[in-house]
C-alpha cells in the first residue's frame, strides 16, 4: 500500500495538496489488513479476524482476511469502489502514517509521496501561504494519534492473550472454485480454553475490557463463507 513515504514537513510538501479517498484501488492487491481491538464489533460482521505472529517480534497482531489470494482483494470492485460497510482504519488513513522518530515514544506525520491521492494541484493545501500546517494536518495527526492510542492497547491485549496461552493454529479447508484451499499461518483464540478459565481468570478478561472483542473475532471467523461466495462470484463473473 505504501511505496514512498517521508515525514511531512513545509520545506518539502508547502505546495502539495490532499485529495479526498474516492477510490480505493490503492488497497486493491491487499488481502489483508491490520485492525485494533476497537474495530472488531464493526469488523466481525464482514471479514474473518484472525491473528498473524511476528516472530521477529515475538508478538502477534490481529488482522481482516479481505481474500482468499494473496495480492487479491475482495472488497474492492473492477472500478475500484469498496464493497462492504466498513473500511479499515488502516486504509481509511491513507496516504498518512506515523512512524518512530528515534526517541522513545515519540512519532511523527509520514506521507505517501507515490499516492495519486498527492499532488500540486486538486485538493486541499496541507501547508497554508506562510508555511503554517492547515487543518489537514491537525486533523490527521489527531486522527492518527487516537490510532495510535488504540494501536498500543491492542498490543497489550495480544501480549495478554498469548501469555495466557489463548492462541492456536487456524487449520481450516475452504473451497476455492474447484479445488480445495488450505487457509493457514494464522491463529485464532481458542474457545475451549476461554470456556474453561477459572472464575478469577474470567473476570481478569472481563475487568481489561477484552471480552467484548474476543466474542467479535469468535464470531467474525463464520466471515470465511462470505469470502469463499465472493471468490465464487469473482470466478464466474471472468
């Protein structure tokens, strides 16, 4: 999704401006894309939500499975409109980004520079005639900063998670037109160890907020029958 991207500053960007998101063929080739745990309600009625571990980072991170192919998605049509009720906040924020400015904690504004959402011309300014940020900027870097907030709370939900032994390997076969397709590589929470928590454990989950989340991505894995029908769609329509 990104290719180019640099912190935004007025040395670099005074005469750049932003286009409004009105396609979203940037996210065309994407079959999957991170969530946090404050997305899972909206989610879990559209994707499956599973989680992929980082190994380099010894940590896992919960995302939507928008295909059944790697470098296909889904939910994004021939013309590029969005099929489905709820977008990703992670595509909703492009062509914006924060990333570590080397001290700790701190981050700053990036850009896609190679997003045909930037240019010279269409849209709204990011740097105003005396070089001060607009509200474009003040609105993505609180937009950003609330993603950020709820990025780090979801990393200490799946720290919690794996601590407690939570996750296992999804294994699960789906048919993909005439074959049969292996969906695997990802983890799931397991219901039989969430059903046989202790009273004291249970109420642990219950009192850090995570219950209502995990619910939603148990929920949300009956998603994978939504993408095996588009897959079907997408084939026969070829």
């Amino acid at each position: 999704m990104f290719q180019q991207v640099v912190p935004v500053n007025k040395e670099r960007h005074a005469g750049k401006k932003i286009k409004d998101i009105s396609g979203f063929d940037f996210a065309s080739k994407f079959h999957i894309a991170y969530v946090t745990m404050h997305e899972f309600a909206r989610a879990a009625s559209i994707f499956p939500i599973v989680f992929l571990e980082d190994k380099e980072k010894d940590e896992f991170r919960p995302v939507v499975l928008m295909g059944l192919n790697a470098g296909e998605n889904l939910f994004v049509d021939a013309s590029g409109k969005w099929q489905a009720s709820y977008v990703p906040a992670i595509i909703r924020r492009y062509p914006f980004a924060l990333t570590p400015s080397g001290n700790d904690g701190q981050y700053v504004v990036c850009i896609d520079e190679a997003s045909s959402l930037v240019g010279d011309t269409e849209g709204a300014a990011l740097f105003d005639e005396k070089g001060e940020p607009t509200q474009v900027i003040e609105n993505v870097k609180r937009y950003l900063a609330e993603l950020q907030q709820m990025d780090a709370l979801t990393h200490n939900f799946c720290k919690y998670l794996a601590e407690n032994n939570m996750f296992t390997p999804l294994n699960m076969r789906v048919r993909d037109n005439d074959k049969v397709k292996n969906v695997s590589g990802c983890y799931v929470v397991n219901e039989d160890r969430l059903n046989s928590l202790s009273d004291q454990k249970f109420l642990e989950f219950k009192n850090n907020s995570y219950l209502a989340p995990l619910y939603a991505h148990l929920i949300s894995l009956a998603q994978t029958e939504r993408l095996v029908k588009l897959q079907d769609e997408k084939s026969a329509a070829k």
